[in-house]
C-alpha cells in the first residue's frame, strides 16, 4: 500500500533561513545534524507550520509573525516568508480535489500584517483543505510522528486518550475524525437548511394563494380588456364617421376661409401703404414735436428764472421797506437827542445870566467858570453828537431815497418779467397748438427770440 512521500521542502525567509534554502529528503533514513543554534528545530518547525499549525505557541514565538526572518546587524529584516513541500502522490492518495497530479507542491506564505495564505500547486486553498490533505497521509502539524524536543517523555507519560491518537495516526484512521466532524457540520447544515425550506414552503404557498387571486383579478382584467377594446373599435368607428361626415362641410369652409383670407391680405395690403403713407407723413412731425419740446423745456426754464428773479426782487422790496422804517425810527430818536441838547443849552444861558448879575461874583464866577467850562465840554460834546446825528441823518435819508429808487425799479423789472413771462407763455401756448410747417417756424424763431430777450432781461 502506497503513501503520500515528502521529497523536498523549500524555506525563504523563515527564521534563520533568509535566503531560499531547499532540503532533500532521500528514500530511507536521512539525518540532519549539526550544532545547537544551526536551524534543526526551524526545520521541524517549517514542515510542520506548512501542514497547518496555528499555534504560535508551538513555533516559539508570541505571534505567528515571528516566524518571518527579523533581521541582524549586518541584515535587514524580511516582511514575508514562505515555506514550499514537495509532495510525491503517485500512489493517487490525495483528497479528490488535488488526486489529478504525481507531484504536489503545498506552499504557505505569511506576510507581515497581512496573515497567511495556503497554494496547492499555485491555486490557493483554504487551510482546512490542507489540514484534511494531511490527515489523509496519516500526518499534520499536532501528529506524533513529528517529535519534538521533550516529546518522548509526554508520549510515555501520555493519557489514553493520547495514546489512542497516536494508534490511530499508526492505522491510518486518523482521517476520518475530520471527514466525520465535516459530515457532521454538513449534516447540521443540511438540517437547518431543512428547516428553512419548511418556512419557504409556507411562504411559497401564501404566495401561491395570492398568485391564484391576482391570477383570477389578472383573467377579469384581460376580459375587461377585452371589452374595453371592442367599444373603443367602436367608438373610433362613430368618430370616424362623424369625420367623414363633417370633412364635405369642412371644405366648404375652407373655401370660404380661403377666400375671406384673400380678401383680408388686399385689405393689409391697402392698409400698409397706407400706414407707410401716414409714416412718412408722420417723420417731419416728430422732428416738429422735438423741437416744440426743446423750446417748450427752455422756456420752461426760463419762466422758472423769472419766477426766482421775481421772488428775488420781492424779498429785496421788503428788505428796502424794513431798512425805511429803520431809518425813520433813526431819524425820530436823533430829533429828539437835538432837542435835548438845545433844551440844555438854554437852561445854562439862563443860568450865566443869573450869575452874571449877582454882586460878589468872585466865588460864583469861579464856580460858574467851572460851570461854564463843563457847560462848554458837554456843548461841545453835544454839538459834536448833533453834527453826527446830523449826518448819519444825511445818510439815512440818502439811504432811505435810494432804497426808494432800487425798490421803484425792482417793481418796473418785476412788471417787466411778469409781461415777458406772460408772452412766453402765450407763444409757447401757440407752439403747443400746432399748425401748418412754415407756420411753427415762424414760430419756433419768434419764440426763440423771446427767449434770448426774456435772459437778458433776467441778466439785467
């Protein structure tokens, strides 16, 4: 009876062996030995990491990424590591899903980070199809044909259930405990999927009732149908009779229409010449019009310059008539002053001549010169006011008579612009009433004219 043979197995970058490395396993006895450190357990670690170990743990590490080469001081480290066995199946004693090869290459290839990724002659597989591979061949990662270190003494102190794995392993039975944990798993999975044809078959027969209904609402509905497309033939029947019926009538119509539209387009005909007609009538008009405007906006402007210039007078009347009043109240006050100083005067004529005729005159004349002297200063003072009421008198009343001259002839300007504006105004009322061409240019200058005298009057 033939078995799976390892041939050879191939390391890169796994542990110790960075570079790829491959290991020749000869019919027979083969022997590796060497010195502790050199890579012999890396070796039975390798063979049994690519038939599926993930523990950790029993590669001697912490996490499965330390099996990739992690560098020294003159080497850097590797971020994936792969490890090939060749398998020879000649004896076809492989599962049936990799039976069709005499050599099977079963590769592993860990990334770090990334996890790992199980090949069987270049197409990947899960790791469970692995592991069943092997435990066909009577082997695996956790077989006890693969001892190592401290090994023998757990093997002889084993527990039964131990021993009969590795009687198992020896009989080549040790198989079937996955293939029966699958069929279970299958079995399981066939169950439940029992289970849930039994709902689909409840779901499928609410929906096969509800597919009866819409099948007999679905067969009134194709009757209906039916029915519906014989009185719609029918319909279209009377409507195309009622068409061919009314299409002699609707001729005639049009006929009539048609001759309705001759008449209409000579009627637009006629009545375009004649717009274009009252159009190139209409063009010297608007010329007319825009210069009516423009003489009508002048004067408009002109009028509203008088209008100030008058009101302007005006205020300058009044101003006049204000500073008139002012100048007689001036006039009256300074009177009066005059009259005082007069009064004062002959009181102290009367008061010399008093004094003139008493006997002992010598105190009283001295007194009475300083009298006099005072009487003489406050003449003198008062002769000097009356010489200047007297002329601020002049003044005013030179004042009062020219205010009373520019007020006379602000009234005659007032009356002047009111005329001026007054024939404006009757001239514009003209231009605005139209009339024949040559007529509103006649017009236009005439109005021209009066405009230039109105502003020059406005000037003056």
């Amino acid at each position: 009876m033939g078995t799976l043979r390892f041939d050879q197995i191939r390391l890169t970058g796994f542990k110790s062996f960075v570079e790829p490395t491959d290991f020749k396993i000869q019919r027979g006895l083969t022997g590796i030995v060497g010195p502790n450190g050199c890579g012999k357990s890396n070796l039975l670690e390798a063979i049994r990491w690519v038939m599926g170990a993930n523990s950790a743990k029993a590669m001697r590490g912490g996490i499965m990424d330390d099996v990739i080469f992690s560098g020294t001081q003159g080497r850097p480290g590797r971020n994936q590591a792969d490890v090939v066995l060749f398998i020879d199946n000649s004896a076809r004693l492989a599962p049936p899903m990799f039976n069709d090869d005499d050599k099977l290459e079963v590769t592993r290839i860990i990334k770090k980070g990334g996890g790992s990724t199980y090949k069987v002659n270049g197409k990947t597989v899960r790791a469970k199809d692995v592991q069943l591979l092997f435990a066909d061949a009577s082997t695996g990662a956790n077989s006890p044909a693969l001892v190592r270190q401290g090994q023998i003494n757990e093997l002889i102190s084993a527990k039964p259930s131990n021993r009969r794995r590795i009687l198992e392993e020896a009989a080549g039975i040790s198989g079937l405990h996955s293939r029966r944990h699958e069929a279970e798993l299958r079995l399981r999975a066939a169950e439940t999927n029992l289970d849930r044809l039994d709902d689909v078959i409840g779901q499928i027969e609410s929906q096969l009732l509800s597919l009866r209904r819409q099948s007999r609402q679905a067969s009134r509905y194709k009757r209906l149908a039916g029915d519906i497309r014989e009185y719609k033939a029918l319909l279209w029947l009377k409507r195309w009779q009622l068409a061919i019926a009314t299409l002699g009538a609707s001729k005639e119509e049009i006929a009539a229409c048609e001759i309705a539209v001759a008449d209409t387009a000579k009627l637009a005909a006629s009545l375009t010449t004649q717009v274009e007609e009252i159009a190139a009538q209409l063009n010297p008009k608007r010329e007319e019009q825009l210069i009516a405007a423009g003489v009508y906006a002048r004067l408009n402007a002109a009028r509203e310059a008088l209008e100030n210039d008058e009101e302007s007078a005006k205020g300058e009347v009044r101003k006049l008539e204000q500073q008139i009043e002012n100048l007689g109240s001036d006039i009256t006050r300074e009177r009066s002053i005059v009259e005082d100083a007069a009064q004062a005067l002959a009181r102290l004529g009367h008061e010399f001549e008093t004094l003139s005729a008493v006997s002992d005159t010598s105190a009283a004349i001295e007194d009475a010169q300083i009298e006099a002297r005072k009487a003489i200063e406050t003449r003198s003072a008062a002769e000097g006011q009356v010489n200047e009421l007297t002329r601020k008198s002049a003044e005013q009343a030179a004042r009062r008579d020219s205010a009373q001259r520019d007020l006379s002839s602000a009234q005659l300007r007032a009356d002047r612009l009111t005329n001026e504006r007054t024939k404006a105004q009757e001239t514009l009322d003209r231009l605005m009433a139209g009339g024949a061409s040559a007529g509103n240019e006649n017009l236009f200058e005439a109005a021209l004219t009066d405009h230039g005298k109105i502003l020059e009057s406005a000037r003056n």
